[in-house]
C-alpha cells in the first residue's frame, strides 16, 4: 500500500459529492431500523433479517459497492489526472492494491458498521443477527471493492454498467434464479452472515464451502486483473 495515494484518493473520495451518497444510504438503513423499533419491529427476528437480508445486504450495499470502487479510480481516468500519478516511480499493481484498500476500508466504515448498528437496533445480540451480517457486510463488501475497481479501469462505462450489474443481476437475478445465486456476491454475503447467526429466518441457497473460495477467488483475481490493465493502460495511453 502507498501511503501517498491512498491519502489522494481518500481526499478525492471524501471531498466530493461522493461522501454525500456514501452517507445517504447508511442512514437510510439506520433510519428503517429506527422506524420499525418505533412502531412495533423492536425484537422481531422476522422484521430484522428481511431488513439485513433485503436492504442492507441486497440494495445498500452494492451501491455503496459501485460508489466506492468505481470512485477510488474513474474519475482519475475521466478527467486525466491518472497519467499524473502513473508518471510517478510507483508500481502500477501498487497502485491498484491502494485503491483497492481505500475501497474496502470505506464500505467498512459505511456498510459494515451501520450494517451492525441497524440490526443491533432491532435485536441486540440476540441470535447473533448482528455480528452475522456485519461481517458478511465487510467480505462482501472487500469483493465488491475489487469487482468495481477493475469495471473503473477496464470501461468508461463503470458507474452504467455497475448500476445494471447492481440492480438487475445481484438485486434481482441473483436473489430469485436458484442456479444464477451461486454466482452472487450478495448471496454469498448471505451464505456468510447464516453460518454466524442463529435466525431461524434468514435462509440460503449457497454453501460456505463455496461462498468463502468464492470470495477470495473473485476479490484477489479483480485486483490483480486491475493491477494488471493499470500497466497496460500506463504503456498505451488507450483510454
């Protein structure tokens, strides 16, 4: 990790309208959890797993997903200010391993932790509802991190295509085709999230057994294809 790019792209990430939407999302998920306390969702394992299950597994996070990865890398690329930094002794995949970082610290901080306070809200700790699915949060969070981070390099399409990919194959392909779940980070989330929490609600489809290769698999090959289309980038100028 370079320390002097990571400290560009979280000022270039933190001091744009991207913190605005970076934080519109948690909130709302903080504020359904509120809503449901309030009016009668307080204690029910019911009401909190289709909340995790539904927003803030299957609809905050991958947007939070695109917002982060595609942000640590595309605007540099849209606007030029990239060959700036590729002029710079620094390696390419270096480069693409901090983004990468940035990335997943940031859907750390604004999807695992109100992931884990929203459910908190409405259960406590009971059946591990919370833990679960923070921690399910967090590594799918890190793969979305990757994923999006490659889309911002590979296409001047990143934020249309990861909103179509978002929407349409995690939010509603891979939530209802059994066969297509297999190949769904959110389920994965999920399959995770289930192995922690004792939810006699919460459901999957998934095994660990290949969620968890699953996740390491996707999330180091999107780095080092990204690291990789970095320096072909850096030597042709094709973008």
């Amino acid at each position: 990790m370079n320390t002097v790019v990571a400290g560009i792209t979280y000022r270039a990430l933190l001091g744009r309208r991207r913190i605005v939407l970076l934080l519109l999302l948690p909130l709302a998920l903080i504020a359904l959890a509120v809503m449901l306390r309030l009016f009668g969702g307080a204690n029910d394992p019911h009401s909190a797993e289709l909340l995790m299950e539904k927003f803030a597994i299957g609809t905050m996070l991958p947007l939070l997903g695109l917002i982060a990865g595609t942000g640590v890398i595309a605007p540099e690329i849209d606007d030029g200010t990239i060959i700036h930094l590729m002029s710079k002794p620094i390696s390419r995949p270096v480069i693409a391993q901090t983004k990468f970082l940035v990335g997943a610290s940031l859907l750390a901080v604004f999807a695992a932790v109100p992931t884990y306070f929203a459910a908190w809200l409405l259960v406590g700790n009971e059946d591990d509802l919370a833990v679960g699915f923070a921690l399910g949060a967090l590594v799918a969070g890190i793969a979305y991190a990757a994923v999006f981070l490659l889309l911002g390099i590979i296409t001047r399409h990143a934020v249309t295509i990861g909103i179509i990919y978002a929407l349409l194959w995690e939010t509603l392909v891979g939530s209802f085709v059994p066969g297509a779940q297999k190949f769904s980070i959110q389920q994965w989330a999920n399959t995770i999230a289930d192995q922690i929490s004792d939810n006699p609600f919460l459901k999957t489809n998934v095994t660990l057994g290949f969620a968890v290769p699953a996740l390491i698999i996707v999330t180091l090959g999107a780095v080092l294809w990204a690291g990789q289309r970095l320096r072909v980038f850096a030597l042709t100028g094709d973008e």
